[in-house]
C-alpha cells in the first residue's frame, strides 16, 4: 500500500476505473466509466445530482458491484464484494452524512469496528496513541476524549476523517464534503486535504460547488448523465466552462417552429415565498405566469429552490407569502386534491418516490391521482372496467412496452414507468403540468418520445412548467426561461437567445442579479 | 403463460405450504424433547372424537374460537395495510365489549333491534377508543404503536374496574367472579345448531354461536371496501407509497383516523360473540388476548380477508388440540409453539416469495418484450 510514493511519476494511479457499466432494471446508472486518478493528489469528480456520482462512489467502495469494466488500485486489479474489501485495499470513504454515535467519545467512535483488543480489553491507550499519532501527522486536531455530541460539524467532519485513516486508508473517498460546512470550515477542511496529499494520500473529491473544486483539486473528471464525459484540468479551466461541461454545453441549433403561445394565464405565481423557522428563505418572491400553450422553462442548480416550487404549487408546501392563481381561481389554501381535480398534472422529479406505486399493477397506477376523477371513479367505487380501458389507451397512445396491464409497474424499465406517467397526467384534460425532470434516467428513444408528447400537449393549448438540469431539454423545449439560484428568479432569458456561458453564469450565481 | 396474478398466487399458496410443513417440523422437535411422540402429538389433535357429539362439539368449538379471531384479523389489516400499527386491538375490544354489554342489559326491545344496538354500540366504543390514538398521531405526531400500547393498559384496568364497580351486576350466590347485569333474552344471539341437524349430526355442547353468520357478513364488506372502493385504493396507496400518495392528493391525516377508527369499530366485534352467544354478561373471567392473536392471525393471512378466515381456522383448530394433546400425555404448549413458528415462517416466507415474484415479473417483462423488439425487427428486416 505505502510503496506507491516511492517513484511518483512512474506510479501506476492509485486508483483506475475502466469501462465502468452499473444498469439497474430499466436504467443504466454509469456507463463506461473510464477515471485515473494519480496518487498523492486531490481528484474531483463532478457532475449535477443524479447524474451517477453516487452509484460510482458505491462500486468504488464495494456497496455495490459493476456489470462490466474493471477497478485497478495501484495497477492491480480488484473486485470489492462489501466495503471491507475496499477498506482491506486502503480506500476510506467519508459520507456526506455522518456516521457516529453521538453518545460515544471521539476515540470509541474512531476505534469502533476496528477496536484494538489486549487480553480481551480494549486497548484505550495504544488506540490514543495512535490516534494523536495520526492527527498530529496530518494536522487533524482533535480531543480523543470529548463526546461526539458536543461537538460541531467541522470536528465532527476530521473525526470521519481520523477514522478512515486509522483503519489504514491510503485513498480517501469524501462524498459532498463541504455540504455541510460554513466557508471558514471549508477553508479548514482544504488545509487538512492539502496535509493529506502532502502525506502521499490520495484524496477523491466529489461535489459539484466549482469554485471549490477549482480551489482545491489537482485534477477533475465531468460526469454528465452516467458517463465521464471529460477530463480538465482546473488550471486551465474556468468555472463558466465546468458547468457547462456538466449540464451539456452543446445547444441544439434552436428550432424554428411556430409558437403557440397564447395570451391566456393559466397558472400565475405571485411573490411566492417559503420559509422554515428563521433561516434564509428557501424560496423568496418568486413570480411568474404560464400561459396556455406556453412551456416555461426553470434552469438552476439542484437544490436552489426548485423542489420548494413544485411542492408550493402541488400543495405541498405551506406558503409564507404569496398566491397561486389557477385561471380565476385563488388556489393557494386548496389541498393537492382539490388542484389537481382542477386540472394540475404533476410528473414528479422522482418517479419512484412521488409518481408509482411499484408494486401494484399499472392499471392501479393509471387510478393514482384521479381516485376522484372519471373514469377511475364512479360514486365510492373504483371504476376497474373504465380504468383498465383506459390503462389499455396510455399504453397504446404513449407506447408504453409492458406485457400487460396487469404487470407491476416495478417490472417496466424506467422510460416505460415514465411514458405511463406522462400518459396517466394528460389524462383527464389538464390545464397545467409541472414536469420535474421529465426524462430523467430514460433512454434516447423515451426521452423523444416524451418530448413529442409535451410539445404536442402545448400545442393543444397546455400550459406546462419544465424543470430539468439538462440544458438541452430546457432550451429545446421552452418559449420561456427563468433561471433560479438559492431560491429567488435572478434571470427570464430567451431560449433561443441564450448562450450556455450566460445560463451557466446565472446558474452557479456568477453572474448578479439582472438589473431591472 | 400462466397469467401473472395466478402465478402470484400459486406461489404465496406454496410459500405458505412448506411454511406450516416446516412449522410442524420444528414443533415435533419439541415434542420429542418433551419426551413424547410426534405421530401421537398429530393423532390427537386430529381426533375429533369417538362420538358424533364429540365431533360435532369439537367443530363448533373450532368455528368459535376462529371467529372472534378472524374479527380481530380484519381490524388488525385494515390498520396494517397503510402501514398503521394499531397494536390496541385488545384495548378497544375490551373496553367496547363491557361497555356495550352493560347498555344492552339495561333495556329491552324485540331481538333484532337489542342486538343491533348493542352491536352498534361496541363498535361506536372500539372506534371512539381507536380514536384517541389517532388524533394524537395526526395532532402530535404520537407513534401509534406507543400510544395504543398505553391504552390498552388504560382500558383492561378500566373495564376491571367497570366490572367490579359501576358496571356491576347482581352476583348469584356462590358465584366467584363477578360480571355485567345479564342481557335480557331478546339479545341472545340465536345459535347455528341446526346447520348441524342439516348433517344428521346431533347438536354440538354450547352451541355454534350465531355470530358467525354476521363474521362472514362483516368479512366480505371489508374485502369489499378494501379491494373495490376508492376508500380501499387511497388505504392501500398511503401503504404502499406514502409520499406518491401524498402527491396523488390523498389526505394522510384523514386516512390515518379513518382507517384507525374502521379498525377500532371492527375491534369493537369482537368480544360479541361470546356475550351474545355465551355468556351474556362480560365478566371478570371473559376471553382475553384475543387482539394480540388478532395481529398472528392477520400477518398469517397476509392482510386479506380470505387469507385471514383460513389463518383464524387454523388457529381454532390449534387451539381445540390443547385438550386431547393433554389426555394424551403431551404439554399443551406445544400448541402455542406450533402457532408461534407457524407466524414467524409464514412470515418468512412471504418475504422470500413476494420478492421471487416480483423479480420473476421483471424477468417475464423483459423477455417479452425481449421477443416483441425481436418480431419487430423481423418486421424491419
């Protein structure tokens, strides 16, 4: 393990991913993976939410396994089956979410799992040995002797730190480290990776903050959509040019075609504003209409606002401020029942979380979110006759490929899951649509598919709000583009004006606030 | 190809199977290590008798003890299937049971109208009761598994206290336990005993206890609430996926009281057969534990009525064992070590073969969707 530092140029990387393929059923979460990272330095691997940073972190530390491709660690091939044998060949993870026990002391929580035992006993003066050793060597202060409870999240961080290093790790996995930090943590944390590195460690970084990756890592890998998709150098790459590279940079030649936008609102978002507690607001004073026919599209990075929106105007969301107009109507006290019977269709970000009942059969599906409605109601019944005749008209119409309609809705690929989706919220005459990540995790073909279907609803006058991270589907599809960042609208952009720096700009908040 | 549901359903038929098969494997190593003979322990609990009295006595037994417990396993579902753990079964019965006959015992009206009354009052009692539960999840978040916990503390030390104090009736002389005032005959539930001289069978010991024809009733509306309404749909929907249905426009907060309130007033069934059949009274020595058996029986039969009525019956029949396994020189527990190993490979193997079909789904899915691409390519071709 600790030859590598010996002959620094002529080291094989410490670590080498080749061809890495990880399909689940339905959907391929990395496809040809192909990273090496060098020893003794910090390697940053982004890429927005979703895009399968988290499912190579898991093959990388046996959570799970690959279908294909191959992982080198120091030029010799391995095949984790759990996270011992990663630990076994010196790789280390550090969670984003920490796993301590509060109740324990630094020390016991270091040890646990790894507890050095003499006759029987644990060995607490050799294990505090120890670990002085190896916070002082790396300069990783912290008290052995204090409870984990008392302390804040930065020590919290180097004890996740201490423990991977003392079951020996020479590569170091950090998962969305800076998450959780305030900038004056971060800046500490930076110190400590640099120490690591200057020890001969290898630390992999993972996160998709640029400016930070720009400021600490010696190399970075894009991934985009499951796949590696570029390898940069931060010397020589600039923050525009990364976020870019991470949401697609090449923009479709922008489409001629009528627009059929209408000057009818549908649904109007006024000064809408959410807060918990006295924090900063998850989303302030946003404003904006859709109008009948008119795709709007929001760009942002994940996690500004976008999930708080959806789940305002679904009825999710208590607001603090603000109204929700769905034609004449004020709908910002209805319950989600009440919205969607009024005509709001909601393909949900997360299709398995919020959209599917996995282990009911898809005509069940298709009576989800219309228990209330014609045809799957009739009086206090389900309507099974009608619901099933009309489970049989989405799977024509959307092409959904499923042996029957009595198949679990578990069994389909995820583009199937989706186009049953998509047909089951058009069902019923929608007025609105909220599409979270319409073609998130679907294949190429799925993914034409379902835009065909949404410019075919616009075109039938639907008006319909498109969220996505992929920058492409937002200016393929939008008439118009707001750009979100940490929770208020701070650009309404052209879609086929805009440049993909510009939207890249807004998005990571380089760019201020537009003048107005 | 098979169709799938049939699959499905073979496949929980077999897991179930080779679960009692392997219940009864383990159970004759108890036997063995109580020094007694597996083959013996099986001949006596299916004995049934040498007369045709005995065996008709045996039988009613049996139904007799299912109801009360196939009553208990639909309360126990309803909740289960949203995912709602209402582990206060046993409270609500209890308290609905003294409570409603205490009110039947102080009126008398012609038969069916007494015995509606009283019904609908312990139903009204067990789903108030359930309520308390309920409100306190939805108002403060309470997890209901501690909260009917305390309750049924609450509620068999107050119908203890009922029994001996306000709700006391008059003790005959020499009598030990005390009890309710007696219901007026109009509420004696009349008994099935004829269905056994239908069979030329002479009429069982005790009686089979009319109850039984308002179980099967009470049954087949819960199958239909819970398999044809929009009712059933959102109960089943918030089970299955409470966030999905939650985005779906179903209320969890009403589901939450109503499905606990349903499930309490089923509760509240449950002591009626034995005090409209039986006893008449509730009394200090009346049938406890039946709420606990209520949540075996509804995980034995996988939250559906059917499957309930069959685990209810074997649970009967367990039961009725414990006697003749006696005379036969065999410690009766064996019955509730048989019942316990039972429930844990039931479950068990319902775990394993739920996930065996739905990975055969995906697999039937993708082939024939594999051939379909296949075809179409020929198609092309």
């Amino acid at each position: 393990m600790s030859t590598s530092s010996d002959t620094l140029a002529a080291a094989p990387p410490a670590v080498e991913l080749e061809g890495i393929t990880k399909r689940f059923p339905g959907v391929v979460a990395n496809h040809d993976i192909r990273i090496a990272v060098e020893p003794g330095t910090v390697h940053a691997i982004v890429g927005e939410n979703g895009a399968g940073k988290s499912t190579l972190m898991k093959i990388l530390y046996g959570m799970q396994r690959p279908d294909e491709g191959r992982i080198r660690v120091h030029g010799e091939d391995v095949n984790f089956r759990t996270p011992s044998d990663a630990i076994a060949a010196g790789i280390g993870m550090v969670h984003q979410h920490f796993m301590l026990a509060d109740y324990l002391t630094v020390l016991e929580n270091i040890v646990l799992g790894a507890e050095p035992g003499k006759g029987g006993l644990l060995d607490t003066a050799g294990a505090r040995k120890r670990i002085n050793q190896l916070a002082e060597s790396h300069g990783l202060r912290v008290d052995p002797d204090r409870i984990v409870e008392d302390l804040g999240v930065g020590d919290r961080q180097r004890v996740e730190i201490l423990k991977v290093l003392y079951r020996g790790a020479r590569i170091l996995i950090l998962d969305e480290p800076t998450a959780v930090l305030v900038p004056q943590e971060v800046d500490e944390l930076f110190a400590n990776l640099r120490e690591l590195k200057a020890e001969g460690l290898t630390v992999i970084f993972i996160s998709h903050k640029l400016d930070e990756v720009l400021s600490i890592a010696d190399a970075i890998t894009v991934i985009r959509r499951g796949t590696t998709v570029a390898a940069v150098d931060p010397a020589s790459v600039t923050a525009r040019q990364l976020a870019e590279l991470m949401v697609g940079s090449e923009l479709p030649t922008p489409e001629t075609r009528e627009s059929t936008v209408t000057d009818r609102v549908v649904l109007d978002v006024r000064d809408v504003t959410v807060q918990r507690g006295a924090a900063k607001p998850l989303l302030e004073d946003v404003s904006f209409p859709v109008r009948a026919g008119e795709v709007v599209g929001i760009a942002g990075v994940e996690g500004n606002g976008q999930s708080e929106l959806i789940e305002a105007i679904m009825g999710l969301q208590t607001l603090s401020r603000g109204r929700i107009v769905l034609g004449e109507d004020d709908i910002t006290t209805w319950s989600t029942l009440r919205r969607r019977e009024a005509g709001i269709g909601y393909i949900p970000e997360d299709r398995h979380r919020q959209g599917l009942l996995l282990e009911a059969p898809l005509w069940e599906n298709r009576v989800l979110g219309h228990q209330t409605r014609e045809p799957a109601r009739k009086g206090i019944w389900v309507n099974r006759t009608a619901s099933r005749k009309d489970t049989e008209r989405i799977v024509a119409e959307y092409d959904v490929r499923t042996p029957s309609i009595d198949t679990l809705a578990l069994a389909l690929s995820g583009g199937n899951q989706q186009k049953l989706i998509v047909g089951r919220e058009m069902s019923g005459a929608p007025k609105f649509l909220i599409a979270a990540h319409p073609t998130r995790g679907v294949d190429v073909g799925a993914q034409a598919a379902i835009w065909d279907h949404l410019r075919t609803a616009r075109a039938a006058g639907l008006a319909v709000l498109l969220i996505s991270a992929d920058l492409d589907e937002l200016i393929g599809l939008s008439d118009s583009l707001h750009v979100i960042y940490s929770g208020r609208m701070v650009a309404r952009l052209d879609p086929s004006q805009v440049t993909p720096e510009q939207l890249g700009g807004y998005m990571t908040g380089a760019i201020a606030e537009e003048q107005s | 190809m098979m169709p799938a549901r049939l699959q499905r359903t073979l496949l929980t038929l077999a897991g179930a199977a080779v679960a009692v098969l392997l219940a009864v494997a383990i159970s004759s190593v108890a036997i063995l290590a109580a020094e007694a003979s597996p083959i013996t322990a099986l001949e006596a609990m299916f004995d049934f008798g040498d007369t045709q009295a005995q065996v008709a006595t045996a039988v009613a037994f049996i139904l007799n003890r299912a109801v009360p417990l196939f009553i208990a396993g639909l309360a126990v579902a309803i909740g289960f299937r949203m995912n709602l753990f209402n582990i206060g079964i046993e409270g609500q019965y209890r308290i609905a049971a003294i409570v409603a006959a205490f009110v039947g015992s102080q009126f008398v009206l012609p038969g069916p109208i007494q015995i509606t009354l009283i019904v609908v009052v312990a139903m009204l009692v067990g789903g108030l009761y359930a309520l308390i539960p309920a409100v306190l999840k939805v108002t403060r978040g309470v997890n209901e598994v501690i909260s009917t916990i305390m309750l049924n503390y609450i509620a068999i030390n107050l119908a203890a206290f009922l029994v001996r104090g306000p709700f006391t009736g008059e003790r005959e002389a020499g009598q030990l336990t005390t009890s309710t005032p007696q219901l007026p005959e109009s509420a004696w539930f009349p008994n099935l005993n004829f269905l056994f001289e239908m069979f030329g069978l002479p009429a069982p010991r005790g009686g089979l206890w009319g109850f039984l024809t308002v179980a099967i009733l009470v049954g087949v509306i819960i199958w239909v609430v819970l398999e044809r309404t929009r009712f059933g749909f959102e109960l089943k929907a918030s089970g299955l996926n409470a966030s999905a249905a939650l985005a779906s426009g179903v209320n969890p907060k009403r589901m939450v009281i109503s499905a606990m309130v349903l499930s309490g007033a089923i509760a509240g069934l449950i002591g009626m057969p034995e005090i409209l059949g039986r006893t008449h009274a509730y009394g200090s020595n009346f049938t406890a534990g039946l709420g606990f058996l209520g949540i075996a029986v509804a995980l034995l039969g996988r939250n559906k009525p059917v499957g309930i009525a069959v685990a209810a019956l074997l649970f009967g029949f367990l039961d009725r064992a414990a006697a003749p396994l006696q005379f036969a020189d065999i410690p009766p527990s064996v019955i509730a070590i048989i019942q316990g190993t039972i429930v844990l490979l039931v479950v068990i193997a319902n775990e394993i073969t739920s996930r065996m079909s739905m990975r055969q789904e995906e697999r039937r899915a993708a082939r024939q969707l594999d051939t379909t691409s296949q075809a179409q390519a020929e198609v092309a071709a």
